[in-house]
C-alpha cells in the first residue's frame, strides 16, 4: 500500500485557498469540494490525506505527527512556540497583531495596563519588551467586547480589513507584528517523507511567487 501524507488545512476561508494551493501543485482530491460535514479526504492515487482541522489546533496535530505537514498562521506559532519546521512562508492570510483600544484612550503608566488577548505569550513580549507592568485577561473570542465593556483597557488581537474594530469602535493604537500563512512540517515526517514534503514546498514556493 502507498505511504500517504497527511495533511492539516485551517478549517475556514483560508483553508480552501490553501487547498487550491495543494490542488495547483499536484495533489487534488476532489471528494473535499462536497458540501458536507466529513473532516477527512483523501486521495490514494496521489499519496495525500487532508484534515479540516481548528487553524488553531494545525500546529498541534503536526507537532504531535498525527499530521505530516499543516499550514499555520504565523500569531499560533510565536504564541505556542511548537516543536515543528517552518518550510515556507504562503504569503496568504495576511492581517496584523495590534495593540486596540478606545479613542479616548491614554495610558496612564502609573498604573498597570490591563490587556485582553487570546495572545497572552505574544501580548507579554510586546509589553515586556517596552517595560510596561501589564495585567494578562484570557479571553477566547470577541475580544474587542473587553475595552467596551471596561473588562480591559486595550486589546492585543488580530487586524486583517480592521472592521471588527470599527464596527464596535475602537481604533488601532499599534500594528506590531505582520503575521501571514506557513507550511509547517513534523520534525520526524520531514525526513521520512522528506521527497514529497519537499516536491509539495517546491511547487508551492512558486505560486507565492507568482
Ligand atoms: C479575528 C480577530 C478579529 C477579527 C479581525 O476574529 O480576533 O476579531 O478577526 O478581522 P477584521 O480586521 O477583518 O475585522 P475571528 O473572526 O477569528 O473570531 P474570534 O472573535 O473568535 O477571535
């Protein structure tokens, strides 16, 4: 039987995009364009097995090896910091970590800042890095509810068109950190399945080129 790779796509917009990637370089499988709720494709001809996966969960099955390769924003592999190689950058999926808050917003640096963020590893780095005293709210969504409902005095979260910001009236204090699409890969698949990883990096390295 041939050896098949596994594949982990960010379940979302981003996924099909990345798939049609996958698909230009060689490796379709046409049973994941069915509108349905199966999480798992794969297509034996060509070697490949594809899983809609959270895009936050991608890092973890790969870094784990229950996936060969996997594609990963950029915010989830500073923040979790996985065991795994970063092959190439997709330049796709493209937004920014920022720093938001209220327009009347002023810090005050007597006191310690309160931020809520989904990021809290990336959200301290920034602010240690600044020597500001900050106070971490772990939130796992809509972030931008904490400054309105004065749960926080700013955000650390994502930017991609900044409407969710406008739409609950806040504005960008800081845009800190570009984040973009990567393929990653398993340390151990890397070097057994090393030909195909490779031939798929290739193929794909062109397309962002393009
Ligand atoms: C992300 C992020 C912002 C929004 C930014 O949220 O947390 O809320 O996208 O995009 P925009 O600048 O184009 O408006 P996501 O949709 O992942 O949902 P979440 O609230 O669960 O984090």
């Amino acid at each position: 039987m041939k050896t098949m790779l596994n594949i982990a796509l960010p379940k979302g917009r981003l996924g099909e995009k990345v798939y049609d990637m996958f698909e230009k370089a060689g490796f379709p499988c046409p049973s994941i364009k069915e509108n349905n709720r199966k999480l798992i494709f794969e297509n034996q001809e060509v070697g490949v097995r594809y899983f809609w996966v959270k895009p936050s969960d991608v890092a973890i099955y790969v870094e784990r090896g229950a996936a060969d390769i996997g594609v990963a924003g950029k915010d989830i592999l500073l923040e979790y910091n996985p065991d795994v190689y970063e092959l190439l950058d997709l330049n796709i999926g493209k937004c920014d970590m920022a720093v938001a808050a209220k327009a009347d917003f002023k810090d005050d640096r007597t006191k310690t800042l309160t931020v809520a963020t989904k990021f809290a590893s990336i959200a301290k780095a920034y602010y240690s890095s600044r020597g500001r005293e900050i106070d971490i709210i772990h939130l796992n969504g809509s972030i931008e509810l904490a400054p309105i409902l004065n749960l926080s005095d700013v955000i650390v979260d994502i930017v991609e068109t900044g409407s969710t910001l406008k739409a609950n009236k806040l504005e960008v204090v800081e845009k800190f950190l570009p984040i973009s699409a990567r393929l990653i890969s398993n340390k151990v698949s890397f070097k057994f399945k090393g030909e195909i990883i490779e031939k798929i990096m290739a193929s794909l390295s062109m397309q962002t080129e393009m």
